[in-house]
C-alpha cells in the first residue's frame, strides 16, 4: 500500500517503481529527515494540532527508526519510492496509529525542501574545515620554503624571479575567496522551508519560527511557491564547488610539472605517487591527476543542475528529484580532493638548490635590467627596446645577461654603471617591495595576516556549527 494510495485502484506498471525510486541514493537524507519530523511533531505538538501522547509515541518511534538506520538494519527496495516514505512506513509499524498524525501540516515538498537544505548547511561547514586546514598546510609549505626561489611563469615561459612561498601564497588567496562564497551562500541555504505545504502553505495554526528555532535555522522561507520549488542554494553551493575543483586542478596541474624531471622543483612524498605496470623506474603523480581529472565531474554537475531547473514551471515537478546525485557527488568528490590534496601539500618536498638555480636562468632578470636604466631615467619602453637587443647579444654567446661585461652593457647604454653587472634573482625580488609584491618582507607580512583571517574564519564556522540542533536531544528531550 503507498502513501498516496487511496485514490488508486490498480498497481503501479512494471518498471515504473524502479525508475521512479529516489531511495537508492536519498536514504542518505536520512538523519536530516529524522530531525526535521522530529521538530515538526514539536512543533505541532505544542500548538496543539496533535495530541501530546500521539507526539510522545511519534517521538519514541523516531528514535528507534532512527538507531536502526543507523545501525544499517532498514532495506531500501525501489519499492519504498524514497527516504520520507520508507521512515513513515517504518514508524506506522512500530507505533501504529499515531503514526498518521506525522504528516498533518506538512508535504514531501517542503519536507524535501527541509532535508537538503539540513544536508547543505552542514556540508558547507564541513566544506569550509577543509578548506582551513588546506589554506593551513600551503602557508606552512611556504614557511617552510623559506628564502627558496622559483621561475615565475607567463604563458609557461620563465618570466621572473618570485619567492616560493609567494607563488603558494597565490592558492591561499584562491582558496580564501572560494571559502568566502561558501560563507556566502550558507546564508541564503540557512532558511526553514518547512510549513510551506505541497505548495500553497497549511491550513493549521503551527508555528513556522518554533520550527526554525529547533532546528537552529536563522530564518523561515517567505513564499510556500518559491520555497517548494527553490534549488538555486544547490546550484550555489556545487557553482562555489566547481570553483573550488577549478582551483585544485590548477594546483594540481603544477604539482604534476614542478614532480616531472623537467622542473624537479619538488618531490612529491613516495605514498601519494605510484609505479608503472611496465616501465620499472616510473614514480607517477596520479593522485595529483585525479585531483585534476574529477573537477571535470564536478563542473558536470554544475551544468546538470543549471540545466535541470531551466524553464521548469513553479512549484515542485519530480525533475528536482534529479538534484541529489549531482549534489551528493560535487559534495563527495570536492571533499575528497580537497583532503588528498592537504596531505600531498604537507608531505612533498621542495628542492630548493634546484628551483632557485632555475629562477635565475633563461634570462629571468631582462625585466630588471629594464627598470635600472628607467630609474635612470629614460622612458620604460626606449629601456625594453636596449635589454631586448642585450638578450639577443646573450642567445648569440650563450650566455645570461648577468654575464655580460660592464663594456658590453655600456655599448648598449651608458647609462649602465658598475651596479648593473650581475644583478641577481634575490635583488630582483627584494626590489618588488609593494604590497602584493614578492619581496620577502611582504610574503612574510601576507603570511601571518593570512594567519590571522584563518583564524577568524575558523572560529566563525565553529560558531555557525553551535546552531546545529542534536539529533539524540530533538528525538528525546522530554515534550
Ligand atoms: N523524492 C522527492 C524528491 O527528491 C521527494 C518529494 C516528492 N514529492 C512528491 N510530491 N512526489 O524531490
């Protein structure tokens, strides 16, 4: 017998069922469901819409619906159509009819509504954790770098000189922006949608804030229609997830060049590469390619979603069925990388003799030469146009420009002095003394600012976490 039985005479067609079932991958809404009928038999209890002993005997069996989904013992056939229907039939068995009363003032609308929106929240939290501890390991990786140098790249060519740890700073900076959008969009997913019925609201005294407050949410949904239909927090939350994959990809991109023995600037730990079947000497960084390859997944997603709620008429259709698996696996994958990528930052090993040597080759210092005979005072471009010509004097000798004699600088320009021979990669950074810039006492001052805004952001998720209502207590605290 389904829920919505009643008016139906036959069975559902041969197929139909299975193709229809969300309970293969929405069972895992189900602490989230839990909660939210246990706060709406509260709710309903106290403005007295169901009576106090029905709301006792709903509660009992919640709990114990509730320990043995924890503890993996309810089937989740196609048969049971989804999460919500599965813990009802659940409960009916267990405590009979006061069952019934559970779903007064309500509709797996706005339930559904409810359970994502509980899943998300707390994803996102989870989501910004890992973030911290990632944006923590990439500032101690540039601490620990030190004064090492690498090539700065444009357009993957050696372009100048710049600090390790300035470089890594870079992800930081990302990464804090990315978490930024996740603060974000929590407020706009931290809004109680329940009360909002199939669609139109209920036509019962409850009270829509009393709910909100037991679930620790900030606000109640203003409009049933918009509330019942609403995924755009989905698409929020994957869109800052795909943003963030983008980011890791980009990371992981490097680590993939910087471990090749082309760059060698570092060495990723032995635990997080692997071997080849064939080629006995092969040491592959495919953890940093799979970091790199499931951002494709995740950006999947966000197009899915993006596609699935286009010209959908208001208010709930079966299509939002269809957000769960792209949200589940965007949350899962993100996650996934994000750990992995934190433990490959924190255990790789930077060769610093040989990223430093490399930051000072192939002509990595024109630009500096260039800005000496500019502070001298002629224009940038006449400057740009002589250290071109000094380049070319250098491909033809095979030879840097730091090796070019005091005379030969001079026959280019005299206004070249004896300061000019030998300019060096750590006096090229040293010089980029402005805020945002390389030189070491500003990377340093970046760091530890970056420190203390971590912190903050730190303590402020844990503070949106004390919101969060306890299961054990809405199941069991006395009504
Ligand atoms: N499984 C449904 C979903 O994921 C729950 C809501 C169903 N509502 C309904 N009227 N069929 O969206």
């Amino acid at each position: 017998m389904k829920l919505w039985g009643g008016r139906f005479s036959g069975k559902s067609a041969s197929g139909a069922e299975a193709f229809g079932a969300a309970i293969g991958f929405d069972h895992r809404l189900w602490p989230y469901d839990v909660m939210g009928s246990a706060a709406h038999t509260r709710m309903l209890a106290r403005c007295g819409i169901v009576p106090i002993a029905d709301a006792r005997a709903i509660l009992a069996g919640l709990s114990e619906v509730a320990s043995e989904l924890a503890t993996n013992q309810l089937d989740f056939a196609p048969h049971w159509e989804d999460i919500h229907t599965r813990i009802e039939a659940r409960l009916t068995e267990l405590v009979g009819a006061p069952a019934g009363r559970l779903h007064t003032a309500r509709s797996r609308n706005d339930q559904i509504a409810l359970d994502v929106r509980l899943l998300c929240r707390e994803a996102i939290l989870d989501q910004l954790d890992g973030l911290i501890h990632l944006m923590r390991a990439l500032l101690e990786l540039g601490a620990r770098g030190g004064d090492a140098l690498i090539p700065g790249y444009t357009h993957l060519q050696r372009a100048q000189p710049v600090l390790f740890s300035h470089h890594v700073h870079a992800y930081v900076e990302m990464l804090e922006r990315d978490a930024g959008r996740l603060l974000d969009c929590y407020r706009r997913t931290d809004v109680m949608p329940l009360g909002s019925g199939a669609l139109a609201g209920v036509p019962y005294p409850i009270d829509r804030d009393l709910t909100a407050r037991l679930l620790g949410f900030s606000s109640i949904t203003r409009n049933s229609i918009d509330a019942v239909s609403d995924r755009d927090f989905v698409v929020e939350l994957v869109s800052a997830l795909a943003l963030i994959a983008t980011h890791l990809s980009r990371l992981a991109e490097e680590l993939v060049l910087w471990s090749t023995a082309e760059f060698g600037f570092i060495t990723l730990d032995e635990a997080y590469t692997t071997g080849s079947s064939m080629m006995p000497q092969k040491r592959n960084p495919d953890l940093a390619e799979l970091v790199r390859g499931k951002t494709g997944r995740v950006m999947g997603h966000l197009v899915a979603l993006l596609a699935l709620l286009k010209a959908l008429p208001l208010a709930y259709d079966k299509d939002l069925q269809e957000d769960k698996e792209a949200l589940f696996d965007a949350v899962d994958t993100v996650a996934a990388c994000v750990g992995i990528t934190t433990e490959m930052i924190r255990s790789l090993r930077i060769n610093r003799e040989r990223a430093s040597q490399a930051a000072a080759g192939e002509f990595s210092l024109a630009t500096d030469y260039a800005d000496y005979l500019t502070r001298k005072g002629i224009p940038f471009r006449d400057a740009h146009q002589i250290v071109g010509q000094l380049v070319q004097l250098c491909e033809r000798s095979g030879r840097e420009l730091h090796e070019l004699t005091l005379d030969e600088l001079t026959m280019a320009s005299p206004l070249f002095e004896r300061d000019a021979v030998g300019i060096t990669a750590e006096g090229a950074i040293a010089a980029r003394d402005v805020p945002g810039g390389t030189a070491p006492s500003r990377v340093q001052a970046a760091s530890r600012a970056a420190e203390a805004r971590l912190g903050d952001l730190d303590g402020a998720v844990q503070r949106l976490r004390e919101a969060f209502p306890s299961l054990d207590r809405l199941l069991s605290e006395p009504l």
